[in-house]
C-alpha cells in the first residue's frame, strides 16, 4: 500500500474521531491491509493528532494476553501512543459528547526515566522506570459495533485508544510484587471486574520488555520520561451516562473517573 494511501485513510480515522463517528472496518474496502500498513496509518494519524497541537507522552499495549495471542497467531502483542489530551485527572469526570462506544479496564501504568531500546532484559526494564502505579484506559474504536475485524485495522485506529486516568500514588516498581498485586474495579459500588496483575503479560514488566521489542522493529524506542499502560488485566467494561468507575489495586491505592449524566 502507497504513503499517499495510508495518509488518505489515516484522515479518514482522524475525522471519524473528531466527529464520533463510525466507519466501517478499513479491510472491508483494503482486504490487503498489511500490519505494517496498520502501523504505518497509526504513525500517520499520529502525526495528525500532533499537528492538532497533542503531545504524545507515551505507548499502550494491546493484546498482552498469551492465550488471546495465540488465538491471532501472534508473537508479540500490539501497540499504539497516548497523548496529552488523552488524559483524565483521578476523581474527574469523562464527557460522553464525542464518544462513540466506550469501555474502560483496569490496567498497571509505568514511568520511566531513561530511554529504553531494543532487547532488554527485566532488570534494565525496571532500573529504568521511575515509578509504577494504577491505571484504567478508556477504549473506544472507531470501527462499526466495536467488533474484533482485523489485527492491521485496531493497530491503524491506534489500538482503539480514548482515554485514560492514572493513580495519584507512584512507588518504585522494586518496592512492589509485580505479578502478584490484587485489582479490583467497581462500577456504581459493585464489582465488575477482578484480576491479579500477573494476567497482564503473566508479569507487567514483561509488557515494556516487548513494547521495546516491538518498537524496535519499527526503529524506533522508548523515550525517558514515556507513560506506558501495560494491559489490560481483566475484559473492558461497556460505559454508560451516570456510571462511578473505581479501581483499587494492592499497593498502589484506588482511583476513579465518572461518566456524566
């Protein structure tokens, strides 16, 4: 697929966001659509986003789960970027204006400190983050009924990327058990999800080594100072107006969004 093609469909995404909008799946009319061309309309719409004045401030990782890895044939998970205007304060409230068909899950977010490049190994992951805490994504995809269509069409709608809240309390990750940590995320008080974090890549940390992996593949890696959400540790929960979403994770304290009326 030409530049020309992937910068036609990645304002075609670009728009549908803006306008909360559904399209259909971009394989329907391109059923060659590589995933390279998915990460090269990702990289474009990327661009798109920055030219609208967003700063990217991180990565997202996408199917960190082995066994739904498996199902797709896939080695590695995916993943897509995070910008600025992206983010929800803890405690905030998330406007439903602009949304097209929103879930949220629970995840574990990371900070680093340094830059991080090509095969890395868990010890030199963690030596160079900063910080890890809770987290919840917002997920809502652009494409029509939020259906699984294709692995190049979630990768060029930026893994379904919306929004996102972070905890207010940061530890050193070597302070924490990492693939042992409770998570419990409660809608309206009742739970709705509960997981431990090692369903995240059997281990978070585990999800920066391969996001450094992938990056590395593209050229690219992981600049000081990035916000890396790991995965989701549970199913995404659909949202809905008036909903309370709390998330309570073992060491890292509880944080919240709502969704207004």
């Amino acid at each position: 697929m030409s530049a020309h093609m992937h910068e036609e469909l990645a304002r075609l995404l670009d728009q549908a966001r803006l306008e909360a909008r559904e399209v259909p799946p971009l394989t329907r009319a391109h059923p060659t659509l590589s995933l390279p061309d998915g990460y090269a309309i990702q990289a474009e719409g990327r661009r798109l986003r920055t030219a609208h004045g967003e700063r990217v401030v991180g990565l997202k990782m996408g199917f960190t789960s082995e066994a739904k890895r498996r199902q797709m044939n896939l080695d590695l998970p995916i993943y897509g970027f995070i910008t600025d205007r992206m983010a929800v304060p803890s405690g905030g409230t998330l406007r439903m204006q602009g949304a097209i068909h929103p879930r949220i899950e629970p995840e574990i977010a990371f900070r680093t400190s340094r830059e991080l490049r090509g095969r890395i190994t868990r010890e030199e992951a963690l030596d160079a983050c900063a910080s890890v805490f809770a987290a919840m994504e917002i997920l809502d995809s652009r494409f029509i009924d939020f259906k699984y269509f294709s692995l190049p069409d979630v990768v060029a709608d930026n893994t379904s990327a919306s929004r996102y809240v972070l905890g207010t309390t940061e530890r050193p990750p070597r302070e924490l058990d990492l693939p042992n940590l409770q998570m419990v995320m409660e809608v309206n008080g009742e739970r709705v999800q509960a997981a431990r974090s090692d369903a995240i890549s059997g281990d978070p940390v585990v999800s920066i080594i391969q996001l450094c992996e992938l990056l590395e593949q593209h050229g690219a890696s992981l600049p000081a100072g990035s916000i890396v959400l790991s995965g989701a540790a549970t199913a995404a929960h659909p949202l809905r107006a008036g909903d309370r979403i709390r998330l309570t994770v073992e060491g890292l304290g509880d944080l919240s969004v709502s969704v207004e009326p």
